[in-house]
C-alpha cells in the first residue's frame, strides 16, 4: 500500500512540476516565446504593439489572444490590422515574416493576420497546424506563388488570401484535398491561368471569391454541375474569363444568394430559361460590362422570378428597349440599382409612381426622356446616391429634392432641365457632399444668392446659363466649385471668403471683370485655380504665403505684370498664361521644378530662352509663341525627355474618400473627378482642346511668332517622344537638321517664314507619322521630296522657295542631265567625285579611240 502512494505521490509531484514547465500561470512557456517573438516582430517592423503583451505570465489574458479553458492552449490569433507605424517611421511596402513563428501554436483553429504589412514567401511555416481551420493572411503581400504544402491542412474551413499580389496558377495545389473548405477568399491578386474543375467540385463550398485576377479561359461548369448544395456566393469579377455561362447550369444551387461576373467582357451570359424555375432567390446580381443576353430586361423572364433581389448591376451592357418599371413595386426588396451606360429609353414616371427601398439609383449614359416628378421624395425616402446624368430628361429641378434627408450624391447634369435650382439643396441638406447640375440650361442668380455652404463638398453648375455676382461671403465646407460656362459678370471679391477647405475653383468663360483681388490669398488649400475666358485686368495679386497650386489658368484675360509671386514654382504642373498682357523675361519658368505644361504664348514677353530651361526635365508641352523672344535656342533643350507622362502622376482634385457607405457589404461609391474644361495647344496649323487626357495626348515645342535667330539645333533630333514642332516665324539660319529624321514620333513640323537655305534632308522620309509639314517662304533650294509621306503634302508646303524644284516626271525620277535613272542629293559630295571621274575617264577614252584606233583615225582624215 505505501508502494503504490510513494510511486502516486511521485506521479503527482511529476505531473506538477511539468505543468510548472510548460506552463506560467495558465500561459505555456513555448507559445509565450512565440508570441514575444511576434510582439518583436511588429517592433522591428516600426509598429507599435498592444500595451497588453508582455504585461503579466498569463498571456491568454493579451489582446487578441483566446485559449482552451482547460488546457489553456491558444486556440485563436486573432492579431488582424494590428500593425500601427510608429510616428516618423520610415514607410517601406512590407515587411518579412516567416511563419514558422506561429509553428508553436500546435492546437490553434484560427489565425488571422491580416493587414499588417506583412511579407510572407511560403506556407511551410503552418503545415504542423493539423487543427487549423481559419486562416486570413488578406492583405499582406505573398511572394510567388500559392504552394501545394497548403492543401495539407485539411481541417482548412476558410482561406483568405485576398489582396497579397499572388502570382501563379491554382492547378496542380490539390484543392481537392480540402474537403472541409467552406469559403475561398483569393481575390485582388496575380493569379492566372485557367480555373481548376476541382474548385467547382468541393462539396462543402459556401463561398468563392477570384475577382480582380488575370484568370482567363472558361468557367468550368456545364449543364451536367453537380452544384454544392451549400454555395452561395460566387465572385468571378474583374479577370479575363470567356465562353458561355447559362444560369440554366445553376438550377441545383438551391442556396445562392449572390452572382458577380462583371467585367469579364468576352464572357457570355445567358439568362433565358429552358422550361425551369430556379430553385434559389438572389439578392445579388452583378453582370455589368459582360456579354450579357439582351433580353434580360426586355423579356424578364429570369428576373421575375428573383423576388428577393437587393442589388442590380446591368451597367455597361449595350441593353436596348425601355425602362424596366416592373423592376419598381411595393413589394421590392432592390436597395442598389445600376443600369448605366446602357441603350434604354422611356422615361422615368412610371418607376416614380412606388414608394421604394432604394438608396442607390444609377441610370445615367441612357435615351431616358421625360420629368421628374414634383414630389420625388416620397418615391425615395431612403435614396443616398442619384444618378441620372447624360440623358434627355427635361423639366424643373423638384424642391422635394431637399426633402430626402439621407441624399449624399445628386448628379442631373447633361440633361435639359430649366429654370432654377432650389436654394435648399445649397443650405438645407444636411447629408449632401456631390451636387452635379452641369450642361443644362438651368438658370436664375448663382447659387441663388446662398452663401453659407455648410454641408457641400462638391458643387458643379458649370456650362448653363447662371448669372450675378458670386456673394462676397462664402463660407462653408467645399472642396470644389466649378462655375465655369455660365453669364456671371462684375467683380470677384474674395476678401471675406471663408473656405479653407477648398481645393478647385473654376470661373472660367464668364464676364467677370476688374482685378483678381488679394483676397483669394487667403485659399490657402488651393490646388486648381481656373479663372481663363474673363475680363479680368491688373496685376495677379503677390502673396505673402505663395499658394500651393497645382493647376493655374489665367488664359484670355487682360492681366499683365509679373506672375510668379502668385504660387509655389515647387508645386505647379500646368500654367496657362497665355493671351494676356505680361511682360518681362522668362527667367523665372527656371524655377518650375514639376512643370509639364507651360503655356505663355499670346503675351510680351522678352529676352531670350536660357539654357536654364533645360533644367525642367518633366515638360511635356511648351508653347512661348507669339511673344518677343529673340535669341538662339539653346541646345541643351535637346536633353528634355518631352516623354508622354503618367496621367496617374497628376492628381485630379477630389473630395477625401470619395466614398459613401454602404449596404450589408455592397459599397456605395461615386466617382467624382473633376474635370478641367481644358487647355488648346496649337498643332498641325489648327487649335486644339485637350481635356483630362491632355497629357497621354501631346506632348510638343512651339516657339514660333519670336524673334529667334541663329542656326537650330542639332539636338532637337533628340526629342524623338515629341508630336508637335512649330519653329516658323522666326529669323533661323543654316539648313534644317538632318537629325529631324529621329524625331520619330513627329505628326507636325513647321519650320516656315525663316531664312533657312540648303536643300531639305531626304532622311526625312522616314518620318513616317508626319501628317502636316511647311518650309514655306525660305530660301531652300534642291529637289523636293516625294517619298513616304512627303509624297501626301502639296504645294502650299513649299510655297516661296524659288530655287526648290520637284526632281521627278511621269516615266521616273529624272536627273538634270536628261538621263533616266534615282536622283541622288545634289549636295552629296560622291555624286560630283563620281561625276568628276565618269567625265575625265570619257575625255581620255574618246582621244585613245580617235588617235589610236584605225577606224578612229579614218573619221578624222575624212574630216
């Protein structure tokens, strides 16, 4: 009896003292380690940690930690977003993590690290983790590809792995292996290739997600699908899958709540049925920008029997026939609808006659006719964003517009509403940031004389017929105010305008006159400032604080003075000052660091272009024409890349966010750039106006209309990313480079009214892009040329160069002896060594044959 105590007493005293090993106050010693080694991790990586960890033995007690009650094993990581960055560190894409740090957690079911910033290289790190089954690694970065190691967690119920920038295949990772998946999450990533069948094939499958891939090739599904009984959400968005999908080969999915194949423009989507009813009820339907069958609205067969749907997106379809008013009944469940960019017509007042559910409307891009209903907003009580721009709706603004107080985005514009817009949308709607009337024919005092915008951010009234003076004391929340096109006339007075926020103005084409004050110094958020096509006159105000302007245009006024003072050289992209009265020199574009385009034609300035110009590596068009510049061109402008640069460089003005909530998951979101009316530049003889797309348009020179001298350059052949070149009135000497031939990408060259001699380089033929060319009123000489696309370019191109002749005839090139064969450059130096040669060799052949020769000395005794 004592054996058996002293061997029990033994075990107990055992037992204990590993319990004490393993274990620090209900905390096990090794997972500790690992997690003071995660908690390490975050600290290198510049982020700060939770102040929980490392505060006390019992680490099921930390932040995000979660353990077995009895074994007091982690069973959970949830360490999601945990990465916040140290004020002042240094921001670096990611950072390397091994996951052999979690290899401790033996008995873990759920591991969530996502969006910290993470660089993960492979999964061989959790293959000891059999009891695993959550896994979200999202939003991080996963070097290469999804390694087949992972399909040895087979007790995996979920896998998100979406927005890693994974790259690869899916096939040959054995996701058959993963009989207990039940949610697939690898959107937003690289992943291409065709899709594996064993994908569809999974039987506990609820939930896929392979949006925003590269996948390509069919959807391996057929009318035979043996569909899991349990899916219910499948994303195939935003790839470049093709084929056909008939909805005919879900009709076993009984579960499905959500399809989304949108953006998959070669992918064929049929939606008739065969004789059957679909056993499920959608909520969700996306299938914008697919092949999508034309009859889903015209014969809705299909959606009639969807009852329970909450979202619609048939957008960018080409859908003929009218409205789908059946769409709108009291009982309908629909909260977001977009039929935009369609071909629809009828008119909207059938749909307005039931009270709805809708917070998103989007049906602009359509033929949609007719009115809106004066009493709107009891057809929409709950509506946050409305659409219906870009259609031919007519009409007055409804006042019970302001009476839906959840509205946050109204677009109506490109539409042909009249009259005035209620004052209350300025100052009673209290949910509204994007107020968009533009290009119609709306009318009435600006703004309708409201001057406190307290809850707008964004207000487009431009091109309609708007008139008064803006009031002197505006205040309020905007970002942006684009009043250009309107009748708006007297002076502009900002001295009492308390916007701090704002970042774009527009008054451009209106008739405001006098001076642009010192008061428009005090928007210090200023990043766009269009003020062209006015009458404003005097000097551009200095101010003390330069702003931070991105974007200027003074064009078509009468200013004149010295401009820079007016904004921060470091900060200007686009400066339009062309078509004023400015005068002094151009030194100060030197300090333009960021500049693209510089347009200062039209106005007096002088002196002459320094090689200090030379510095602004980032130009894409400069236009100086029309000015009294004299001097040579420095050479040195040939170093200038002049190459079309990203659109993506320049930032459009927006509001913060740009996003507006949303429903159950489903984003409410407008995009709101803002769009510039414009600027011309000059080429190929006639102006031309470049919108948002300006700088992936043009990029060129234009100096003509100076009083430029000297010899031009050899180095502008350099420029071979350059479209447009316009030197003509100027006073240049010499002869037109030869290096022009590298101009590649050249669609206009003007070189005329100069004092240009020699003959025009044939290597200019290979220009193969020159549509416009002129070398009119020189002093060239020698043979025109009549090759590539020169032979496209009439007379008028050579006009007043007396000594310039056409070198050809109908049997051929003709050379100026009278004999038939090419014509060569008659200032190539071979032709007259060949020439000389040929002449001396035929002199002293002919003196051999007559004194030498028999026959030839009997010619000359018979002479």
């Amino acid at each position: 009896m004592g054996c058996y105590l002293s061997w029990g007493c033994l075990l107990l005293v055992l037992c204990v003292v590993h319990s004490m090993f393993l274990s620090s106050s209900g905390c096990f010693v090794d997972e500790r380690v690992a997690l003071m080694d995660i908690s390490s991790w975050f600290m290198s990586s510049k982020s700060e940690v939770p102040s929980s960890w490392g505060h006390g033995d019992d680490c099921c007690l930390w932040e995000g930690i979660t353990c077995d009650n009895s074994t007091r094993r982690i069973l959970r990581l949830d360490l999601s977003s945990m990465y916040q960055s140290i004020r002042g560190a240094i921001e670096v894409p990611c950072w390397n993590l091994n996951l052999t740090i979690f290899s401790s957690f033996r008995e873990l079911q759920l591991l969530d690290f996502s969006g910290n910033y993470a660089c993960f290289e492979d999964f061989g790190g959790l293959q000891g983790l059999s009891k695993l089954k959550y896994l979200n690694l999202s939003d991080n970065t996963f070097i290469g590809s999804i390694p087949g190691s992972v399909s040895r967690l087979v007790s995996l119920e979920v896998i998100n792995l979406s927005g890693n920038n994974i790259s690869g295949t899916l096939q040959n990772i054995g996701l058959k292996n993963l009989q207990n998946l039940r949610e697939l999450h690898l959107g937003s990533n690289q992943l291409s290739g065709s899709l594996p069948a064993s994908l569809f094939s999974l039987p506990c499958l609820e939930y896929l997600d392979l949006s925003e891939n590269i996948f390509q090739g069919q959807i391996p599904i057929n009318s035979s699908w043996k569909c899991s009984s349990m899916l219910q959400t499948i994303r195939l968005s935003e790839n470049m899958l093709s084929g056909i999908f008939d909805f005919f080969w879900l009709r076993n999915c009984t579960k499905l709540k959500e399809i989304d194949l949108s953006r998959n423009t070669d992918l064929v989507v049929q939606v008739k049925l065969h004789g059957w009813v679909p056993n499920f009820e959608l909520e969700r339907l996306m299938l914008s920008w697919c092949n999508l069958d034309k009859s889903i609205i015209a014969e809705p067969h299909f959606l009639r029997t969807q009852h329970h749907l909450q979202v619609i997106d048939l957008s960018n379809s080409n859908l003929p026939g009218n409205m789908p008013n059946w769409l709108f009944t009291n009982e309908a469940a629909l909260v977001y609808l977009d039929l935009s960019n369609n071909s629809l017509i009828g008119s909207l007042d059938l749909i307005l006659q039931h009270k709805t559910n809708l917070q998103m409307v989007n049906v602009s891009l359509n033929h949609i006719e007719g009115q809106l209903p004066a009493n709107i907003s009891s057809m929409f009580p709950k509506l946050r964003i409305f659409d219906i721009s870009h259609n031919m709706i007519s009409g007055f603004v409804p006042s019970s517009l302001c009476n839906i107080r959840s509205i946050e985005v109204m677009d109506l514009s490109n539409n042909m509403f009249t009259g005035e817009v209620p004052s209350c949308l300025f100052t009673d709607c209290s949910a509204l940031t994007v107020l968009k009337v533009s290009n119609n024919s709306l009318g009435g005092m600006i703004l309708d004389g409201a001057s406190n915008l307290s809850f707008v951010w964004e207000i487009y009234l431009d091109n309609n017929q708007f008139h008064g003076t803006l009031p002197r004391n505006l205040s309020g929340n905007v970002y942006i105010m684009d009043l250009h096109g309107n009748k708006m006339s007297g002076e502009l007075d900002t001295s009492l305008w308390n916007l701090p926020s704002l970042e774009a103005l527009s008054l451009a084409r209106n008739d405001l006159t006098g001076d642009i004050g010192p008061g428009i110094c005090t928007l210090t958020s200023l990043l766009l400032l269009d003020l062209s096509d006015n009458y404003f006159t005097g000097r551009i105000p200095n101010c003390n604080a330069p702003l931070p302007l991105e974007f200027l245009s003074v064009s078509r006024n009468s200013l004149s003075g010295f401009p820079s003072a007016f904004f921060n050289g470091s900060y200007i992209t686009v400066l339009d000052l062309s078509h004023n009265q400015f005068t002094c020199t151009i030194e100060w574009t030197q300090y333009l660091y960021q500049i693209k385009v510089l347009l200062l034609s039209g106005n007096k300035f002088e002196g002459q272009i320094s090689s200090n110009l030379c510095h602004l590596q980032h130009l894409s068009i400069i236009d100086i024409s029309h000015n009294i510049i004299s001097g040579p061109i420095p050479p040195c402008i040939g170093v200038i890349p002049f190459e079309d640069p990203d659109a993506n460089l320049y930032n459009w003005p927006t509001t913060p966010g740009n996003f507006f909530g949303g429903f159950d998951g489903m984003d409410f979101s407008y995009s709101s750039h803002y769009d510039l009316q414009g600027f011309t530049f000059t080429t190929k003889g006639n102006p031309y106006i470049y919108g948002r797309n300006f700088f992936m348009l043009m990029s060129g020179i234009d100096l003509s209309a100076n009083m430029l001298s000297g010899e031009i350059p050899q180095e502008i052949g350099n420029l071979s990313h350059i479209k447009s070149l316009n030197l003509s009135n100027n006073f240049f000497t010499g002869s037109i480079p030869a290096t022009f031939a590298n101009l590649s990408q050249i669609e206009s060259l003007d070189l005329s009214e100069n004092r240009l001699n020699g003959s025009i380089p044939r290597q200019l033929t290979r220009l193969s892009s020159l549509g416009v060319f002129s070398v009119a009123f020189n002093n060239l000489s020698g043979c025109l040329l009549d090759s590539g696309q020169f032979g496209s370019f009439g007379m008028d191109s050579y006009k007043g160069n007396d000594n310039l002749r056409s070198c050809t005839s109908s049997s051929g090139p003709v050379a100026w002896n009278g004999t038939v064969g090419n014509v060569a450059d008659d200032t190539d130096p071979i032709l007259y060594v060949v020439s000389a040669v040929s002449f001396v060799l035929a002199f002293w052949a002919t003196v051999t044959f007559v004194f030498w020769h028999s026959f030839g000395q009997r010619v000359i005794v018979n002479l």
